[in-house]
C-alpha cells in the first residue's frame, strides 16, 4: 500500500519533488515548500510555440 506524504507549507523541495516524482501530486503545488521558487518549464516544438504563447 502506498502512503500519500502529507505537504504542506513546511514540507522541503525535496520531499515535494519526490511526491511528484511518485506521481502523488493530483493537485496544485502553490504554496508547498514555503520559502521556496516554483519553476515551471514547457519544452514543445518550434511549430507549436506560437500557439502556446498566444494560450499563455
């Protein structure tokens, strides 16, 4: 059986990634970790990109 972490603002970078990585995240991460930079990267190809900036 597998045991969802239990996040929240005090929870490390770490333990946040690992959970991700476990795919026990289903939901925002904004506000986990405090203290801390969320990053989020979107690599897509060249063609597409035009439409994702126009979406974003």
């Amino acid at each position: 059986m597998t045991v969802t972490p239990t996040l929240n603002a005090q929870s490390t970078p770490q333990a946040v990634r690992q959970a991700a990585r476990d795919g026990l995240l289903n939901g925002p991460t904004s506000g986990l970790a405090s203290g801390f930079v969320q990053v989020n990267l979107v690599i897509l190809p060249e063609a597409q990109a035009a439409g994702f900036l126009r979406f974003c």
